[in-house]
C-alpha cells in the first residue's frame, strides 16, 4: 500500500467513525465537507430522507470569484459563505458539522467559520 492509498484508507475509516455519531436530521442536518488538492465541497444532507438540501462548492456558478490566484483558505471561506446563505434562503437554521474525517484545521475550519459568521448554527 502506497503512502497516498494510506492516507485515504485512514481518512476513511475516521470518516466512518464520525458518520456513526453524526446524523442529519430534519430539524437539523447535516453539513458534509468534502476536499480535494484543488476544490472544496460542502453539502447540507438530511440523512432521513437521503436527500441533498443545499451544495455549494468551489465550482458553483454562484460564487464569486476573486482571482486564479486565491489562496485555498478564502475560496473555503468564500464556500462556507455561499453554502449558510443557501442554507438561511431555504429555512435552515441549525446543522451537525461532518468534517468528513479531516482534520478541523485549514480549510475546512475556514469554510465552517465562514457559516458559523452567516448566522448558521452548529
């Protein structure tokens, strides 16, 4: 197993220790974060009905964009933003925070601040 299949294997298995306890819920769901080397992605899930309220990511049509040249971190914060606005627009108050097995720091602390600063609830 190489060093790269490790790292996804042992994100993995933290992701599925987390998504034991995490539940999204109708009166709260559940805001999933998802990273790659390039984008960002975050969603609002209600696990009861398996469906996908509100998306945004870095590459939604809706996010402005400030340059080629953006730091990973304000583009997550920028995602953060669009995603609690989408949320707050479709009637969600309050969500349970899925860091998706990644470390709350970086990026996915940016883009969950951004929505905590939107008025989105954890």
């Amino acid at each position: 197993m190489t060093s790269v299949q490790h790292k996804r294997a042992a994100r993995q298995r933290r992701h599925r220790r987390v998504r034991r306890v995490v539940r999204g819920t109708v009166g709260r769901p559940r805001l999933c974060v998802f990273k790659s080397a390039r984008h960002i992605y975050a969603q609002i899930i209600n696990d009861e009905d398996g469906r996908t309220l509100v998306a945004a990511s870095t590459l939604s049509k809706d996010l402005p964009r400030s340059g080629d040249r953006a730091k990973k971190t304000e583009v997550a914060k920028a995602v953060g933003a669009l995603v609690a606005d989408k949320a707050l627009a479709g009637g969600i108050q309050a969500v349970v925070f899925d860091r998706g097995g990644y470390p709350f720091h970086g990026r996915v602390k940016a883009l969950a601040t951004a929505a905590r600063d939107r008025g989105l609830k954890f």
